[in-house]
C-alpha cells in the first residue's frame, strides 16, 4: 500500500534544497558577485619584500660603530618573462654579470618569487643603466649593507647579524622579511629597535600596485668609548703576548678579557674579549676555513661575559666585607686592626678528627698581619683561618652558608643581567648545591658531599666556585658604591632597579685604603705600578691567582681602581692561564689607569710574581 504521507514529506525535502540551492545561486551570481570579484582578484596579488637599514650605533661620543650603506641591486620580475623574451633576459644577464656560472643564471627564472635579485649594480657604466631600461621586467631596489667601522674592536659587544632561524623569526618581529637578525651583542639584544619595518611590493598580475618603503630602524648610543676600547685591546694583546714568553704551557695563551666599568653610573666604557673576528667577514660571506679556524679558537665567546673561572684571590673581598659586617675575625682577632701571625701556613683539625695543613702561596709566611694586609700582601692563611672559624660556629646550622649568602649579594652565582646576550651564571658552590650534584653529576663531588674543606678552597676563590668577569666588576662598583645595580651600556633604554647592600662610609673608605696598599709598597701588584711613582699612591687594586685543574697554568686577574681618593672606574683583567695576576693582569690593568688618568702610558712589563 502507497504511503502518501511519506511520498509527500519526501516532495517537501526536494522542494525545500531545491529554495536553498536557487538561494545561493542568486546570490552568487548578484548579490555576492562584487565580494567575489574582489576575491578573485585578490588571488592575484603577490608581495616581495625589502629589508630596511637597521639603526646606527654610536660610541659616547658620537663615532658611528655600526652603519648601513644603501647599494642598488638590480631585480627582475618573472612574471614579465615569456618563451618570447627568456633568451634575451638571459643573454642579458651572462654579458653584465660575468662572475655568474650558467646554473646560476637558470635558477634565477626558476625561482618561485615574483622578484628575483640578479645582483649589484653600484660599478656598472652608464651604458648599462641605459640598455636595462629597454627591458621591462628589470626594476633597480636599494638594499641596506651593514657595516662595521672598527673591525674587530668592537666585535664581540656590538656583534653582527646574520640569516635569521626559525626560533629567531619568532622571537625578532621583523627578522623573516628584513631577512637577517642580531646574531650577538648588541646587535641581538636591542635587534627589535634596531631592525626597521621592511618595504612591501604589491604586484597584481605582475604589475606593481603598491610599494611601501622600507623604514629605517632606530638608532642606539652606547656608553663605549672608541679611544678607550684601543687601548684597552692593545694592552690585553700585550699581556697576552707577555705571558706567552714568561710561562710554558701546554696550549698557546690565547684567551682574556677586560672590562672598564664607571662606578658612579655603572655603564660599561670598555669591554674586551681576545680572541675576536672581524664582524664585516659575515657580511662579505665568510669561507668556511675562517669560520672553522675561528670556531677551533673559540674566537666567537665573548669571554667579559661568558669566560667562566676561579676567582682566586679577588674574591677575598667577599671575606673582607664579611668579617667587617659580622666581626668575624681569625681566632684571637676581635677588630680589623689585630694581628695574627702567618707562619706560612694553618694545621688544624676538623670535627670528624681529620688533621689538616694548609700552605699559604708565600711559604715562609707573612709574618704579622690584621685584614688590612691580608689584602696588600693576599695572606691565604688569614682568610682560611675566617673560614675554620665561620665552620667550628655555624657548620651544619642556617648560617653554615654566610660566605656564600655575602657572595651572592654581591652577584655572584646569577647574571648581572647586563645588556648582552648569552650571560652565564657562574656558581656559588653550598651543601646544597653538592646534594644535588651528587645526584645529577657525581663525577663532580666526593660521596661525603659538602666538606670544611670546600669552605676554606671558597674563600680565597678556589674549588667549585666560577665567575665572569662582569660579576668581578659589578662586584667591587657594588661595595665602592654602595649598591648593586646592573651594568649596562645603553642608557635610553636602562631602568635602574639599585638595592643598598649593608656597607657603611667608614667600611668603603677602609677597602679603598686597603686596595691602595696592593698597589704600593710591600704589595703584591707593587711593581706593576711601580713605574708611576709617586702617583701610584692613588691607585688601588687587587691581585689574584687562580689554580686550573690538571697541568694547566693559573688564570691570572687583577680589579684596579684608577683612584682611591676619587673613585671613577673599576678596570677587571683576567688572561686565561696567564700566570700570576701581579705578572701579567696587573701591568695590563696599569697601563690602563695610566691613559684614564691621562699619564703617559708605557708599554705591557712583566711584574712580580707572587700568590
């Protein structure tokens, strides 16, 4: 039997698509007809882009480190290009532009972009201006080159730019269409003000329709100083070659760092790292040789930032600033001006029963010595002695680690979050730290963890304990100062977040007096300056001498003060297995202060070796 009520409910479905589909169609072809043209159209538009300048950099004193030149490259648009006019496009580009090999050629007109760059056109004659303006698919673009003014002396804070990754188009806005980014220093850090917006080319079935130019980025000043940072770079190359006469080693003495620092500000004026490259190599397009044999030198660290070693003896202000705090003195020691007698070194005995002896680096002793000078003469034993005393009151309690809490008040252990790129941390080593160690690195500690032992290696800068150079700095600016802030370079964009750190007037004006006692008579870095005179009286500094494991050579430092009776600059040297910090650190750091305090400078000379 013929169900009628179904047959009609299908009819009324057929009838009601049959609406929709008579719908849609109507407005397809009237009322959407304009949207769909648009839209057609629109999947006719293509877009090329072109990289902006990026912004200038500037020393203090207005000499342009980092520039870009504009050069005009000469481009060709595919899509003018038939079977009819092809041979003559590439007969064209084979006659002026000699230096390209036939592949090179056909893969200009396979590329897939709607423009493509054939190459520059700033030595060409006027006759082929001329003859490229009876071809219609050639069109001339200026593109920014960067360059670098100074070579390499500036190499590794001012950085270069290279083809950005895909991280690096996420991270830098404008890096995918200018195609390049800040690959290092400055460069990357500030490539977000630096890098422009690029020109947009809008083509419509080949024809342009739309240009948008490119926009320069903006431009940066740094508180770098050209004339400083030359004979900052000389005199570190000097001591370098220095220690290479003066030690036998193992590998060529090739790595250090330096770094001038102002104290009132805490702008950076110079900053140096050995080895460096000439930044205007990547530019050029840099052959894999060099990049390898740069690479082997690690020429690429910038070691002021990322050079990861002991201290050594520059660490004792950390003790130094801790003992005045807490009247924590050497057994028998009640104030900074009582003496204790170094005989040359310190036997005593741990908790668990163990006998201990250790030897200071000056054999026969120091004979009598209060805080004062422990520093002038660097008296390990004094400082150890501060240590068995900070572990026989606190050892296993919540005050176990104040060394190390002073430490990283000072900055140690964390980035001083300069405005450079890639800082390292360095390390303050603690019990907790080797509970952890023996877990995640167990080549590292002994199964007993932390020991008196590691306290006493600590204090006068040896064992697990690594710092940068900067944190050395930004170190003493703090207790010179007063406060921790962090170092920077560009002022524009500085925001100041200072934290007083408990130093009182009367403490500072003790260090700066103590530091002038290194630099004079009976102290260690005396004949480094020695050549000054009477004006070595008003300088000040620090020695340090770092013991490296296995057979390598010490890693020599030396902190400098250019006046202890005004203050304006810490100068921090370290060369990375250069021996003895009053030898090599010491004399380079010299000859600094001497054109800081505008005193004919003399050359680089070994000094005495001590610590």
């Amino acid at each position: 039997m013929i169900n009628f009520k179904r047959i009609s409910f299908i009819y009324f479905l057929i009838l009601i698509s049959m609406s929709v589909a008579l719908i849609n169609i109507f407005n397809l072809q009237f009322i959407n007809q304009d949207q769909l043209r648009d839209k057609i159209l629109k999947q006719n538009y293509e877009t090329y882009y072109i990289p902006a300048p990026r912004g200038d950099i500037f020393d203090r004193n207005g000499n342009l480190l980092a520039g870009s030149e504009l050069n005009s490259f000469l481009f060709m648009n595919l899509k003018k290009i038939n079977d009819t006019n092809i041979k003559s496009y590439k007969e064209f580009i084979k006659f002026n532009f000699t230096e390209m090999q036939n592949s090179e050629i056909e893969n200009l007109f396979k590329n897939p972009s709607v423009l493509v760059e054939v190459g520059p056109i700033e030595e060409k004659e006027y006759k082929f201006i001329k003859d490229i303006q009876n071809f219609q698919a050639f069109e001339i673009y200026q593109l920014p080159k960067r360059v670098y003014k100074y070579n390499e002396l500036f190499s590794h804070v001012i950085g270069y730019i290279g083809s950005p990754n895909q991280q690096e188009q996420e991270e830098f806005s404008n890096s995918k269409y200018n195609f390049t980014v800040g690959k290092n220093g400055i460069e990357r850090y500030y490539d977000n003000i630096l890098s422009g917006s690029p020109g947009i080319i809008t083509f419509q079935n080949g024809d342009i329709v739309d240009f948008t130019p490119p926009k320069k980025g903006k431009s940066i000043n740094t508180s770098l100083d050209v004339n400083l940072q030359t004979v900052v770079r000389e005199s570190l190359m000097e001591g370098i070659l220095l220690a290479n006469k003066n030690f036998d080693s193992n590998s060529t003495i090739q790595r250090g760092a330096s770094i001038v620092q102002d104290i009132s500000t805490g702008q950076i004026i110079s900053i140096i790292s050995i080895p460096d490259f000439n930044p205007n190599q990547f530019i050029e397009g840099i052959s894999e040789y060099d990049y390898l044999t740069l690479n082997r030198s690690k020429a690429f660290n910038n070691y002021s930032i990322q050079g990861l070693y002991p201290p050594g003896s520059v660490f004792k202000i950390v003790a130094y600033w801790l003992a005045l705090n807490e009247n924590l003195y050497p057994e028998g020691a009640f104030l900074s001006s009582d003496k204790i007698d170094c005989q040359g070194n310190l036997s005593f005995g741990f908790n668990d029963g163990s006998k201990q002896v250790y030897k200071d680096w000056k054999l026969d002793g120091h004979g009598l010595v209060d805080l004062g000078s422990s520093i002038k003469q660097s008296c390990n034993v004094y400082f150890w002695d501060i240590a068995l005393k900070i572990w026989r009151t606190f050892g296993e309690s919540e005050s176990e680690s104040i060394l190390q809490e002073y430490a990283k008040n000072l900055g140690f252990g964390n980035q001083t979050n300069i405005d450079l790129p890639f800082e390292k941390f360095g390390i303050v080593p603690d019990r907790q730290l080797f509970e952890e160690w023996k877990v995640s690195r167990p080549e590292l500690v002994r199964p007993e963890g932390w020991l008196g032992g590691d306290l006493m290696n600590l204090i006068i800068g040896q064992g697990a304990i690594t710092v940068t150079p900067i944190q050395v700095s930004n170190a003493y600016r703090s207790l010179i100062y007063g406060q921790v802030d962090k170092p920077y370079l560009v002022e524009e964009y500085f925001q100041s977040n200072p934290k007083n750190i408990d130093i009182s007037s009367k403490s500072i004006n003790l260090l700066l007096n103590d530091f002038g006692k290194v630099t004079n008579v009976g102290g260690t870095a005396y004949k480094a300056f020695s050549i000054l005179g009477s004006q070595a009286e008003d300088t000040g500094g620090k020695t340090g001498t770092a013991q490296n494991p296995g057979d390598q050579n010490s890693t020599s430092w030396f902190v400098g003060i250019d006046s202890i009776s005004n203050p304006k600059y810490i100068i921090v040297t370290v060369v990375e297995e250069g021996g003895s910090g009053s030898a090599v650190a010491a004399p380079i750091t010299r000859r600094i202060i001497q054109y800081l305090k505008d005193i004919e400078m003399t050359p680089v000379e070994f000094g005495e070796i001590t610590e």
